[in-house]
C-alpha cells in the first residue's frame, strides 16, 4: 500500500482510493490510517479533507506520508464530495476518521464490486468496555441481522462505491447542499446512489468504530451531528431524515429481545442531545 499517490490503475488490481474527513481527529485518525496501511490488498491510496483541525490531526496525517491532504471549510457532504472528485481510484471508500478497517476488508470489497456497485462494511465497536459503547454493540447487531438495504428505512449505508456511481449521485446534490450539510451525509449519498443503481450487498465483519464511551462523549457527537443536520431537514431531502429518525426495523424479532432494547434506549439517548443540536441550529438561522 502507498500514500503517496504514485500508484495508478491496473486489470488485474484495481486502484482504491478511501477518502476520509477530519476536524478534530487526533485521538483516532491514527489508528484508522495504520489500519489501512495494514490492508491485504495493496492498490490503495489516500485522500484527507481536513476542516480546519486545531489539534494534531495534520500532523499525524503527515507523520503517515499523506500526501493527498486538503482543507475544506464547508459542510461534511461537501468533504466527501471534494474527496471523490479528487480520487485516482476507480473504487472510491467514504471512511470516518474513527473507522478501523479489518486487515482484508479492502480486498473482499474489491472482490465482491464484481457483482455489486456499492457495499455496506458491516461494522462492531472498536471498544465494549462501557455500557454506552455496550449500547452501540447491541444496536449494530439489530441492524446487520435485520439486513434492510432501503434508504428509507434501513439504516445499512454503503461505504464502499464504483467512481461512476458516486460521482453520479454527488451530481444530484445541489450546491447548497454541500456547503451546508454535514449530519445525514451518508444516507443523502446513499438515497441518489439507489436511484441509479440497487446493486448493494454487505461486506461482513469488515471495520470496528470508535464509539462514545461515556454519556458526556455521546451527547456532544450528537449535539454536533443535530446542529450540523439542520439543512438536510429541508428541500429535497426532508422526507428521507423524517424516515431515517424512526426506531429501527425489526425490533423483537425471534432472538433480538435484548439488541431490541439496547437499541430503543441508545436511540432515547441519541436523540436528546441530536434534538437539541437541530433546535440550537434553527434558533440561530432564525
């Protein structure tokens, strides 16, 4: 694996390029990027879209010879969108900066892209010390057991794309919506993604996420994602988050009775925090 951009296309391996956003990610943009250094599958290179960090963020992206590093003042939609557009890669992966990729995870991707056009990583917490990050553990195996690929009402989003088809929904997103956008990002890419194409399957047991542990960390995540969400509750894609802030299908089913709970009281806890942030939000354009 290289990060410094020199790899380029081939028929038999083709070129990945994962993108990831950041603002603020020291504490585990680090690991995220020896994770990819570590992949199996050796065609990867590197974009970073920094926010305009404060902290170590740039410094330890540059300490891993990211040389495809750039800064975007904009909402999180536009971060991913910039990231696309600048890929070399014909597969392009959207990774959060406190995403873990599982060592293959990249190279079962590449295989299965022969017969899908996106792909969902599924996903387990980085940590299950915590009764939060116990929460999150519970919720992801509601959601991977379930397997609704809907973009309305699942909540399994691809990670994972073909050029054509990202850049083919990032086409659809209007102007405003990328500057202004950051919460819902992966469920608007994925919601203009589907109408043009429904070939999704899931990746298994490919990345672990660095989730709050505590009930301070969570709330501040989600207040952010709230505040940040507010114009993604406007226009074309009203519809969809009101769909997308509803409990999680398949709640109770035969031998999810303790995942069903875990879920409805994280998604309780979510929500506060998200609701304030959004109602924060409006007050402030009004």
């Amino acid at each position: 694996m290289s990060t410094d951009n020199q790899l380029v296309e081939s028929n038999d391996l083709p070129l990945v390029t994962i993108t990831i956003p950041t603002m603020n990610s020291g504490k585990s943009i680090g690991p995220c990027l020896e994770a990819i250094r570590n992949q199996t599958y050796r065609q990867i290179d590197i974009n970073v879209i920094d926010g305009g960090s404060s902290d170590e963020t740039i410094d330890i992206v540059k300490a891993h010879h990211v040389r495809n590093l750039l800064t975007y003042s904009g909402g999180l939609l536009g971060a991913r969108e910039l990231g696309a557009r600048m890929a070399h890669g014909s597969i392009i992966v959207l990774l959060d900066s406190d995403q873990i990729l599982e060592a293959d995870a990249i190279e079962r991707a590449v295989a299965m892209l022969g017969q899908h056009d996106m792909l969902v990583l599924e996903e387990d917490v980085y940590s299950n010390k915590t009764f939060i990050e116990k929460l999150f553990q519970y919720d992801r195996m509601l959601i991977h057991r379930v397997r609704d690929f809907s973009p309305y009402s699942g909540v399994m989003l691809p990670r994972v794309y073909k050029k054509e088809l990202l850049r083919d929904a990032f086409s659809a997103i209007s102007e405003q919506a990328l500057e202004r956008i950051g919460g819902q990002d992966h469920a608007i890419i994925y919601y203009e993604a589907w109408k043009v194409s429904q070939r999704v399957e899931l990746v298994p047991v490919a990345v672990k996420h660095i989730e709050p542990n505590s009930l301070v960390a969570l709330s501040r995540k989600f207040f952010r994602w709230g505040y940040t969400s507010k114009d993604a509750h406007l226009g074309d894609y009203k519809e969809l988050i009101h769909h997308k802030e509803r409990f999680r299908k398949g709640m109770f089913e035969p031998g999810l009775f303790v995942a069903s709970l875990a879920s409805i009281l994280l998604l309780v806890m979510k929500g506060v925090p998200y609701a304030a942030g959004l109602i924060v939000a409006r007050m402030k354009r009004a």
